[in-house]
C-alpha cells in the first residue's frame, strides 16, 4: 500500500473562541470590527515560547510563485524579506506559510524560520496563529521519514473590499498601528518519496504590519477567508 501524504495544511483550523482576547489598536480594531482578523490567544503556548527564534500601496493581483530558500540557522525556511508594500508582503508571507522541507528543516527550525516574520511589536503580535500552521513535532517526524516538502504558487493577494471600505470612512484610523488586512490565494504543490505528489488550493487572511519607513511583518493569520 503506498505511503499517504501528511500535507502542513490544514492544521489549526479547530481555534477555540475561549482563548481569544481582542488585539491592535485602532488600526485592526478596524479589522476586528468587520471579521477580518483574528483576536489574540489569552496565552502563548509552552511550545510556541520555547520554540522562538531571535527574533501602502494599492491593491495587486499579479502572479508570484516561489519555494522556500536557504536561510542560515533556519533549514529551508526563507528570509523575511524587505518590503513596504502590504500586499506584496503578504504574498511572500503566503507562500512561506505554504512551504516546506522536512528533508532540510527539523521541526524546530520551521517555527524559528517562520517566527522571523511576526511583527517585533508584542502588543500585536499572534504567534499562536502562525505557529499552529505546523504539525506537532511526531507528525512532523513521520512527514521527514517519507520527504515530504511543499511549494507554493500566489496566484492573487488584494485588501478585501471590507476593510477598503472601512478605511475609506475613516483613513486616519490605520496610522495607529498600521496594520493591513490582505487576502492571499494560491495552491500548495506537495510531494513525498516514491513519486507521491499532491496539490491543493489555498487561500488566507493574513493581516500584516507596514509602518512608514520600516520593512512590514507579519501580525497574524484569520480563521477565514474574506472576499
């Protein structure tokens, strides 16, 4: 019988209501309000801690795709990279969040490469979103005993219509935190030894952090996907 896939996606889609408290200021109040973002978790996981690592412009639709790429310390896992375009972030920060190698990357490593993204604002900041897109480390072994790694293709990223509308009746409203609500699409291309291979569709909310003259971050992931 040939080996199934164990894909990193749809991990942490079961969040509990009861460990949320509402975060970010004006900016994703804003978000908040309209059932863009998700809310903080009332505590950071033991793992999540542990696990730490050292650390606008317009609506776009073009194409991007890319694997993950060496990073020094952090596998397979890439290198947040310095951009000040909302959505051009979160496009990269997708397919990060869609990618990866258990071949080149431990468990460990794939949580310090990808908390290497999350804003360095505390006040705003979600690891237990982001952190919960990864398998727990058992999972992530038996994943590594069959190679498995994926890549991701962007396909589209916009701001949903909501917050536009939303930050059109009150522009000054994001200059508190700075925070952006950004719809990311795309497909997860997975695949294991012996030629197993897969594809799935994939699309997230992401909301993302671009204060002006600073690189942006990532804040952290929505439960649901908003149009």
């Amino acid at each position: 019988m040939p080996k199934r896939s164990l894909p990193l996606s749809g991990y942490s889609l079961g969040w509990s209501a009861r460990k949320r408290i509402t975060v970010m200021a004006i900016g994703l109040a804003v978000l908040l309000a309209l059932a863009i973002v998700v809310a903080l978790l009332t505590g950071r996981t033991a793992a999540g801690d542990s696990q730490a690592a050292a650390a606008p412009s317009g609506p776009s639709s073009t194409s991007s795709s890319a694997g993950p790429t060496a990073s020094a310390g952090v596998g397979s896992v890439a290198k947040p990279p310095p951009l000040a375009d909302p959505v051009a972030f979160a496009k990269a920060a997708a397919t990060v969040l869609w990618s990866y190698d258990t071949r080149t990357t431990s468990h460990d490593q794939q949580l310090a490469g990808m908390r290497a993204w999350l804003t360095s604002e505390t006040k705003y900041a979600d690891w237990s979103s982001i952190a919960a897109q990864v398998p727990d480390p058992v999972l992530w072994s038996r994943m590594a005993d069959q190679d498995q790694y994926a890549t991701a293709t962007v396909t589209e990223a916009h701001y949903p219509s909501a917050f536009k509308a939303a930050l059109a009746d009150d522009p000054s409203a994001i200059t508190e935190a700075y925070i952006y609500a950004v719809t990311v699409t795309g497909t997860q291309q997975i695949a294991w030894t012996k030629g197993g291979a897969g594809a799935e569709d994939r699309s997230v909310t992401l909301a993302v952090q671009c204060r002006p003259n600073a690189n942006c971050s990532l804040v952290s992931i929505a439960p649901t996907v908003v149009p």
